[in-house]
C-alpha cells in the first residue's frame, strides 16, 4: 500500500534537508555547473520549483505542463536568479505542492504525467520525493547517494526496477544489494539472468543513470545498458 501521507511528510524532509544546504552557498556557486549536463545549479534549482507546481496540476485535474517547451523555457528563464530568489522559490512551491497534498481528494483515481505517462495519484507524492532527493545528489555540493534516506533507496531501487522490467533492451538483470536485498528487472531482450551485485548507493546510481556502475560486481554477461529515463 502507497502511504502518500507518509511520503508528503517525507517530502517536507528531504525539501528542508536540500534548502539548509543550498543555504549555505553564495551567488557565485548557483552559477556553477551541476552534475547534469548542460545545467547550472541553479537550472536544478528551478526545475524543482517548476516540477513541485506541476504536481499541484496533477493533484488539481490539470495538465503536468503546458508543453515541453514552455517546460524548459521556465527552467532557463529561472536558471540565472539569485540565491534568494530561488531559495524562496523553491520552498514557496513545496508549500503550494504540501497544501494541494493536504485537501481531500481520491488518491486512488489515475492521473497523468509528462508525455502520456499515468500513475496513481497516491504515488506522486513518492515522485516528488525521488525529483527532491536525486537533483539534491545532482547538485554537487556534498549529498551523495550513499547519504540518501534507507528507505527511499530501497524503494527507488524497486520503483526502477519495475520501470524496467520486461523492457525489449534489457535482458534478465537480477540486482542484489549487499545486504541480501534482490530485484529482479528486465526480461524482454535476449541474454541473461545477469546478475549484478553491490551497494544500495552503486544500484540506484547505476539504475537512475547516476552512476556508470563501475561499483558493481556483473556475472552472467556484460552489465546491462539501461535505456534512459
């Protein structure tokens, strides 16, 4: 079952946790590159404000975004802001996005997000935490993977895995932590079980495309190339 109270709350956290920390830089390093390519830290930044707004058009029956141009206009536009400016962005969308949260609604109807994909309306508060957490890690200002909640990794990892599983590139992958955990992903491409085994941090990374997975152990074949999320 999807606690989206619980992962609301999760999300205050985590958006306290990343707003503390970008807190504490200067102007000067909000210009600076992030860890994804072609985005500054503060292209980060506003993606997150915008991304917290377009979830409040979910959770409210509206469209994710107008378009993806209009998406990515309003993430260059807010990109070059101040320290300030983003900051209060940043932490007034979450609150927008904690209120639309809060009201009553049915949290098992489906809804739709970017380019056709549709979910439950209870796990967007988990989509949230995930956008929250990992452009936290891409930021590069010293929150890795490894620092991430024991709960979220586990369920990113499996949340991953799924989106995976059966894809016509990737062939049976079974994933195994280092403390026993396992998933199991792919399925639709030939080769395999290849098994690939490590840390939690190194799976996740590897299976968000944040790491290439030279931290992990592979048997059965090469380690697998994900397609991109």
């Amino acid at each position: 079952m999807i606690d989206h109270a619980h992962d609301l709350a999760s999300v205050h956290t985590a958006t306290e946790r990343l707003l503390a920390a970008v807190g504490a830089l200067d102007n000067a390093a909000v210009t600076q590159s992030s860890r994804l390519p072609g985005w500054t830290r503060g292209h980060v930044l506003a993606h997150l404000a915008r991304n917290a707004d377009a979830l409040v058009n979910v959770l409210e029956g509206r469209p994710m975004y107008v378009s993806g141009e209009a998406r990515d206009a309003d993430i260059e536009a807010g990109a070059p802001r101040p320290l300030d400016e983003q900051l209060a962005d940043v932490r007034e969308s979450a609150e927008r996005l904690q209120e639309a949260g809060r009201a009553p609604q049915d949290w098992s109807r489906v809804v739709e997000l970017r380019n056709g994909v549709t979910d439950r309306a209870a796990r967007v508060p988990f989509r949230r935490w995930v956008e929250v957490e990992l452009h936290h890690v891409d930021l590069g200002i010293g929150y890795e993977l490894e620092d991430l909640p024991e709960e979220f990794t586990e369920r990113e990892i499996d949340f991953l895995a799924r989106r995976f599983s059966g894809h016509q590139d990737v062939p049976e992958t079974n994933l195994v932590a280092e403390d026993g955990r396992s998933w199991t992903t792919g399925g639709g491409a030939e080769g395999g079980p290849v098994l690939v085994e490590g840390p939690a941090a190194d799976l996740l990374g590897w299976l968000a495309g944040r790491r290439d997975g030279s931290g992990l152990r592979v048997k059965g074949g090469a380690l697998p190339v994900l397609p991109p999320l």
